[in-house]
C-alpha cells in the first residue's frame, strides 16, 4: 500500500534548503532500487504475476547484468520463488547467480511476505521466514542481514527479536505514530538500538532504522509509469508515469533529488542518506526506470561539490556497513512497540485488528493444523517401516500448507485490508492447503491403526492426536445424530462422556469426551449407537444433560439486579447468574476465595458512512461516531447441566420480535481430574460466541464489565510472545480508537488482588474503556463512498456469522501469572480429533502394537515445531557452497533423517519464582521415542546458521548495561544433547537421526 507523497512537502523545503547551504561534510546518498509487490492486496497473486512480477524480475536482471554499478534489493519470496521455479530461462538463472554472488541483487527480509505485525502470531511470522530463508540458503547460499517491514501498520516489538534470532545485523521499519515519528526526527532518534525482549534484553538487540516521512516511495522518479491489470485503461498507465530526462529538464529532477537528500539527512546523525527509489508495483520496466535515473545521477556527481553530495546505486546492506563503520554510540529502546499506528489526528490505524474475522479464524486454524500436521509426520516417518504412504508426497502436503500459511501473514491478507476477491483466494488456498494436511493425518492414521474385522457396522472409530509436548486433560466434542451411544477406549472400558442436544444444529447431538493424552501421542475411541440389549446388561452410556429453559428478559424493562441468582460450578469456579437480566451477574474464584461482579454484553459502534461529512471506517481504521451502545433488546438463557460440562446459553436478540438472535455466547464450565493437566480444563471458563450478520456500518464488541479497579490499566500481547502495558490515554481527536491495541492470543485486567485473563484462538482489536472494563471487537461490516475505496472495491461489506472463541481465567496474579501461557497454548494447539466410520470393523485391542512413546518437556518449555524440513543442502555451510559451484541445478533426495526442532521457554525473567527459572533439557532423552539421536547442532531461527558461525555486528549504545548476555548468543557446547533454556529464549536445532 502507498504510502502519501511528498511533493508538497520539498516546495517548502526548497525555500528552507538552497542548495549548497550546509557546510557539515559531504553527503553519501545511497539510492536504493526496490519494488513493493504486495502478496494480495488489490489483485490476486496470479494477477500480479501476469501484469507486472515477471516483468519486473525479467527487466532488472536484464538491467543490472547490462551495467555494473546498478543495483536492486528483492524483497517478497512468494513471488520470486514463482518467478524462478515458472518463468525464469536458465540463462537469466545463471545471471541470478552471478548478480547474487556479485552483492549486486541482495535478498533482504527474505521471508515469503513481508508480514504484519499487528494480528500476526509469531509462530506464524518464522514460519514465513523459515520458509523463505530456506529457498534462499538451498537456491544460492546466502542468508538475509537485513529486514525490510516498510509498510505494517505499526511496528512489534517480538519482530526485532525474531530477526536477531535469524542472524540479521539492522531492522527497518516505517509505519509508526505520526506525532512520534515528527518528535523523532526533530530530534534526530530514527535510528536506535531496540531490544525487543525483556528478558533478552541485550542478548538479542538489533539495530532499527524508522524511515522517514518520506517512506519507501520515491514520488517524481517513476519512469515506468503504472502496472495495467484487467479491466482498467490503457491510458491510466500514464498518470503517474514521469516524463524522461532530457539536458533541458535534468536540473528540475537533480534538485528534486538532491533537496530531498538534504531534507533527509537533517534528521539523521551520520552522512549517510538512504534514499529508497521505487513504489507499489514499480520497475516493471527496469530499462526506463534505470535509463532516466542513470542520468540524473551522473548529473549530480558531476556536480558533488556544489551539491555538497553524491548519490550511488546500493543495496541495503552497502547502506548500513557505511553506517556501522562510523562507530557513533546509539540510544536504546527497551521492549515498548509502536502500536498503534496512526497517519494523523484522524486516522487510527486500529479497525484491521478485527477486520475480516472468519479469515483471521481460518487462518489460524491452518497453523494450528499445519502445527499437528508437522510432529505426526515426523513421528510417522522416524517410526518406519511406511506400507502404505510415500513420504515425498506427505512431504509435499505439508509444504503446500506451509507456503499458503506464510501467504496470509502478509500485511494486506490476514489484516482484512485487501479486496473480496483477494480475501476468496486467500481462503481457497488455505481450505485446498488444509484439506491436503487433512488427507495426510487420515493415510497416517490408516497406516500406523488399522481397524480389524468386527461384527457389526454403525458409529465411528475416533483418534484423537495431542500435538503438545506435555499431557493434556481436556473434553472433546463430537457431533453425533444419536441420543444413545457407547463410547470405548482403546482397551475396550468405558470412558466418561456425556450427550446433549447441539446448540446450533436442532436435529444433531454434542457429545463430550473427557481424555487424557500424553505429549505428542494417540487415544482411540469407538462411538457406537446403544442397543437395547446393552441396556439390558448394564453397559454404562454417556450421561444425558438436562436443559432447563429461562424465558426471554427485556433489556430496558430489567428489574432490579440480582434479586435471583442461579450458580454454575465446576472445582474451581462458581458462575452467578442473574434471572432478572440473564446476564452474568458474578464470578467466585475458589482457590482465592473471592467473589468478583462482572457482566458481558454486546455492543456496536455506530460509524459514518459519507466521507464529506467527516472521517470513515474502513478496512483499515476505526472512527466510530460516539461510544459504543447496546445492540439488544432481549436475551433468553438455557443452562444445558451435566456431570462432565455445563454449558450456558445466552442468545441476544437485537428486536425483541426477532426469530433468530444475532448474537450468542456458548460458555462451558468443565469438571475433570485435578492432576495431570486437569487444572488447566477446571481454571478456565470457555466461551465460543455466535456474532452476525451486523447491519451496516456496525462494529460489534463483547464488552466485559467489573468491578475491579484497575485504573484502566489494560496488557495484551504482541504477536503471542510477550506483553504490553497499555494505559489509557486521552487524546484530542480519536480517543477510543487511539486505545484500541491488537490482542493476538491474549489480554489481561488486574487490581492489586485479582486478575481476569481473556485468551483468544485468533486475533482481535482489544481496549479498556473504562475502569474494571475489557472489551473485545469480534466482527466489522462497513460501507462508505470514499471514491479511493470505491474505484478498487476495496469494502468491508461483511454480511457473514462468525464464531470466534475466548477462554476466560480469573484469579489472583500469582495463579494467572502460572496457568495463563500453558492455557493458551492448551487454545491454540487443541487436540486434532480424526473420525472414521465403523464399517463392520473394530479398533485393536490394549494399547496397540503400534503405541508410540510420548514426548514430554518440562512445564515451562514449549515445543515449538517438530519437523521434517524437506530442505536439501548440507548442514556444513563450506560443504554446501561446494555443492552450488559443482552443480548449478542440486536435486538431491530431501533428507528425511534431519528434523527441525525449535524450543521456547514461556516465561520472563520474573514471572514465576518456579516456571521462570532456566531449565536444563536432555534432548537425546526427550526424543528418545522418536528414534536413536545421532547429532544435535544448534542453528539460527531460520535454520540457515550454524550459532557458532553465526556473528553479528555489535553497535555502539549510550546505554551499555547487557542484562544477561551480549550481542550473540552464548556458544553451546558443540552437538551437545544437554541444552540449558533461559527465560523467553528460543532456540533451534537440527537433530539427526540414525538411518533404519
């Protein structure tokens, strides 16, 4: 997405900078040529290759193999990895290389989309990375320093530690506050070193460039003109296409340029000016862009004494080695982020937090199916022999998911700020990428637990699979279209379970399953309709819940509060519920033993719709017209009661005549075993929430009230893998959007006594409005006739239903501060329940021959990934080089003994006074079940390093206090199996496995 031009601005600049005034030394301005392709935005993927991706890696390579001081950064690895293996000769390939090799074409960021940082989760962003990282490494050898994130809407601070993670030596961003970004150049602060990380602090701290207000476009130098997509005019190419440089104009372009290099560098403490050239879509035709600028440039060397400046061709790494070689001593930030992100005193950046919420869900269902996927392969695959499954093709499921995952973590696709037709391939691609995972699980399960002959056919057999690396106890639930089954385990006993009727589907059952699965393992149930005969024997049969039906109460007519309470219960809470509203009334939290007031209704801001009668919502900010208000008038209440779960049914009618509500909340209280993770399932309280359609030009929010002070304190997260205070501020102009923040998987309230936690399965815009309040926006449907909008169909005009999901903890700060990340990776990675019908089959007896060994970490570390790469290079990165100059075209066999294994210690520094502590893992032990370990090599997040290969630049800082660690990561012992994790650190390893 463009950012605003510039123009305006150097007239004013004119006046201010004659040219020749500065007397400070003279300036190396470093002209960096780049295109932004963004991966869905207006236009399909297929679209923008066949109008102008092609064209313009076909075109720069051209141009830079035709003259050697030319230079180009390529940025997104979706689109240059279709070039590559679909359009690329084998001579342009050869001239990739030699561009490549020469530091003439530098890949920075590397990843397959240049991600969003505000609703993305980090799994997700190394995901991208790791993926495009690996092409790059395997293709030509060489691994990304730089980061490139111009155009997110705001700025994270987990990103900056990701690519220090990776290996990166600078960070560089664009997109933050409009009044901080002014302040930071008036005093000369866009460039600093961010530790990102609390409790990393110095360990993982990168150098971060904020561009100036001049972003990443170049307005004035676009020879090219604009890309043509199907069903626009010839003559639109022309509007922003620059005349050419002739001797009787060069000088209305040289002091264009160089006024806006002076402009430039006041603002920065080094000479050295970067200069971005390029735009949305540009150098589709390399030869004019380079052509015209050749020009301009030869012009203002030849006059660099009077200009007091010269200019080159660079790639971003040319810009910063000039940069770090000037040794000046640099601020540090700590671990605050730049979120949100607002372009001025009306526009508040925040409405893409819940924009597009059914994309926002499936995509992260893909990851968390993407995740499961991962370690069930691996484990299939290490556990030979395969009868019935090649391994190349499960492989090729896999990397399918993995490529359509990265895709959406672009900042125009899991944002919602892209057009329909975009928003329809990014859910083909993730149902086609997931369907294909799916057939994979359902060819493993097959092959490791196949069914033997039984007597009768009906019912189904289910495999439910825990991807986490530690035993769950948790409640499944099936649907089923039988009241009386029979539910058994894989050594034949009964297992608790109980039936009711399904909240949403009249005719269809919920049956609920309590399991116990240890990490990374399989239980086997068998669902069988009851026969009378076993009713006869005394067969237990899953408990029958009984509903008890509450009539409808009117909103305004409501008497007074709390004159009639009904309890719900489980161990560890009482849910108090009020007849007089049917509404939540209050919360008892047994362990602590207090009785918090807290109540949840829907509400919707109301927008404007007319953009001449002031600012709009749109895709991607939030202007609401005023508070938010009710959007009820009748809530009915059924309370579904059972042994093993009570669910509460709320549904709210927006008139009170409605037959259908428009919103509902499904909240589950569960009872289970206390050990075994049984904690986890009793402190929490679920909630699934049924929101739309809205009207238009509606935001809907579920706003959660108590009695709490807090101070209007809120804390979410960024990216889930850290926190973030956020106090409220006034402002003004915009005050309620400017407080909205994104919460990818959590938030939390607190007094000084009690916590309340809200833990989502996808991402969401979360506030506090008031004192003891949270509020969380779930669904957005918007029209406007802003005719930018308009002329692209770019609208929010979202008439679907969604269903999204919060998980509930309240207690006091020590519990929460415990249960809180254990639980939302408990949300996040779920069970994978697989169901096949019973054909006159029956599952094997006792734990089968084909039992696998659970995998199990200690409570505060996380597996993060287990995989089967695919990738085909050498681990040694001499060995590898090698390989590329001997064989221009390696196709050797994926090696499927190497696997991919990345931990992550869930908690900070000072969280815990036990889970915060660093924990010693034998890794050899914990995958014992997997096979004989071999090697262990620690590596770089992205895999490409080997760590104790890896060094990256230390920068100078005014603040040199380190905390733990330094600028690298302390060396491990080489191929060590014992590994020592540190609060919040995340560490990656390839583990060998011995061949069978």
């Amino acid at each position: 997405m463009e950012p605003r031009g510039w123009l305006p601005l150097l007239l004013q600049l004119g006046l201010m900078w004659p040219l020749g005034a500065l007397s400070e030394p003279r300036l190396r301005v470093f002209v960096v040529p780049h295109s932004h392709m963004d991966v869905g935005w207006l236009h399909t993927v297929q679209e923008s290759m066949q109008v102008y991706v092609t064209n313009v890696y076909n075109s720069v390579v051209e141009e830079l193999t035709l003259e050697k001081k030319r230079r180009f950064i390529a940025v997104e690895q979706e689109y240059f990895r279709l070039w590559w293996d679909g359009v690329a000769s084998d001579g342009q390939k050869s001239q990739v290389r030699q561009l490549v090799a020469e530091g003439r074409l530098e890949f920075v960021l590397g990843g397959q989309v240049m991600h969003d940082e505000a609703v993305t989760h980090f799994d997700d962003q190394i995901l991208q990375l790791t993926e495009g990282h690996g092409f790059l490494y395997e293709t030509f050898g060489v691994r990304p320093q730089f980061s490139w994130q111009v155009d997110p809407f705001g700025a994270s601070s987990t990103t900056p530690t990701l690519f220090a993670l990776a290996g990166f030596n600078a960070h560089v961003i664009s997109r933050i506050d409009y009044n901080l970004k002014k302040a930071m150049q008036d005093n000369r602060e866009l460039q600093f070193v961010w530790r990102g990380s609390r409790s990393l602090s110095a360990q993982q701290e990168i150098f971060t460039h904020v561009l100036d207000q001049f972003s990443y476009c170049s307005e004035g130098f676009n020879w090219d003109g604009e890309a043509i997509f199907p069903g626009t005019s010839p003559d639109d190419m022309y509007l922003q296409m620059q005349i050419p440089v002739t001797k009787d104009n060069i000088q209305i372009f040289t002091s264009l340029l160089v006024k806006n290099a002076l402009a430039r560098a006041t603002w920065f403490r080094t000479p050295h000016v970067l200069w971005p050239w390029g735009c949305d879509r540009q150098f589709f035709n390399a030869s004019l862009q380079f052509t015209n600028m050749d020009i301009v440039m030869e012009y203002i060397n030849s006059h660099s004494l009077e200009f007091n400046l010269s200019v080159e061709y660079a790639t971003l790494g040319d810009y910063f080695r000039a940069v770090h070689s000037d040794q000046v001593s640099w601020q540090v930030r700590d671990h605050r982020d730049f979120l949100p992100y607002s372009s001025d005193m009306y526009h508040a950046w925040t409405g893409f937090y819940a924009s597009r919420s059914g994309l926002k869900g499936l995509a992260r269902r893909a990851s968390s199916l993407l995740y499961a996927g991962e370690s069930m392969f691996t484990r299939y695959v290490l556990l030979a022999p395969h009868r019935f499954l090649d391994p190349a093709w499960g492989l090729q499921q896999l990397q399918q998911l993995r490529w359509v995952v990265s895709e959406v973590q672009h900042h125009d696709a899991i944002t919602g700020t892209h057009v329909p037709n975009v928003g329809d391939m990014f859910v083909e691609h993730l149902s086609t990428g997931m369907q294909g995972v799916h057939n994979l699980m359902s060819y493993i399960i097959q092959d490791r637990f196949p069914a033997h002959s039984g007597p009768e056919p009906g019912g189904h057999f289910a495999v439910v699979y825990n991807p986490l690396a530690w035993t769950v106890t948790t409640i499944i639930t099936l649907t089923v279209d039988f009241p009386k089954v029979s539910v058994t385990d894989e050594s034949g006993l009964p297992v608790p379970a109980q039936v009711q009727p399904s909240k949403e589907m009249p005719s269809a059952y919920d049956l609920h399953v309590l399991t116990m699965i240890p990490g990374l393992s399989y239980r086997h149930y068998s669902i069988r309709p009851s026969r009378s005969s076993q009713e006869k024997t005394g067969e237990p049969e899953p408990f029958v819940a009984k509903t008890m039906q509450f009539g409808g109460r009117l909103r305004r007519l409501a008497r007074q509060v709390g004159g009639s309470l009904v309890p719900v219960n489980n161990d560890c809470y009482i849910v108090f519920l009020d007849l007089d509203t049917n509404l939540m009334h209050s919360v008892w939290e047994r362990q602590s033993n207090r009785k918090v007031y807290m109540t949840q209704q829907f509400m919707e801001y109301h927008t404007n719709s007319d953009v001449w009668k002031g600012p709009v919502s749109d895709n991607y900010v939030f202007t609401p017209s005023g508070v938010a208000e009710p959007a009820w008038e009748a809530v009915r209440m059924e309370i579904v009661e059972g042994p093993l779960v009570t669910e509460i049914r709320q549904y709210f009618y927006r008139k009170v005549n409605d037959s259908e509500p428009t919103f509902a909340i499904y909240s589950r209280l569960a009872r289970g075993p206390q050990g075994s993770g049984g904690e986890l399932l009793c402190h929490r309280i679920e909630q699934e929430y049924r929101v739309g359609p809205l009207e238009l030009n509606r935001e809907a929010i579920l706003r959660t009230s108590t009695k709490l002070n807090t101070g209007q304190v809120l804390h979410s997260d960024n990216n889930g893998y850290q926190m973030q205070r956020r106090p409220y501020r006034d402002y003004k102009n915009n005050t309620i959007a400017r407080n909205y923040y994104p919460m990818v998987q959590s938030a939390f309230i607190q007094s000084r006594r009690s916590r309340l936690v809200l833990l989502s399965e996808q991402a969401h815009g979360v506030s506090s409005q008031g004192n003891g309040q949270v509020e969380v926006m779930l669904h957005r449907r918007l029209v406007n006739n802003d005719p930018g909008n308009l002329v692209v169909d770019l609208t929010l005009n979202d008439p679907s239903v969604v269903h999204p999901v919060l998980w509930l903890l309240l207690g006091s700060r020590a519990l929460t501060s415990g249960l809180r990340q254990r639980s939302r990776l408990a949300l996040q990675h779920r069970p994978v329940v697989m169901l096949r019908e019973i054909n006159g089959e029956i599952a094997p007896r006792g734990s089968g021959s084909r039992q696998q060994e659970a995998v199990t970490l200690p409570p505060s570390i996380h597996l993060q990934i287990l995989s089967i790469p695919g990738w085909k290079y050498s681990s040694n990165h001499t060995e590898h080089l090698r390989t590329l100059q001997k064989d221009r075209r390696p196709k050797p066999k994926a090696d499927l003994r190497r696997v991919l294994l990345r931990l992550q210690h869930l908690y900070e520094v000072d969280q815990d006074p036990v889970l915060s502590r660093p924990v010693t893992v034998n890794l050899r032990s914990v995958l014992g079940g997997l096979g004989s370990v071999v090697s262990v090599e620690e590596r770089s997040l992205t895999g490409t390093w080997d760590v104790n290969e890896m060094r990256r630049w230390t920068w100078s800082r005014r603040d040199p206090h380190h905390h733990r660690g330094n600028s690298s990561q302390p060396s491990p012992p080489p191929g060590g199996p014992e590994v020592t994790i540190y609060p919040k650190e995340i560490r990656t390893f390839f583990i060998h496995f011995q061949e069978h």
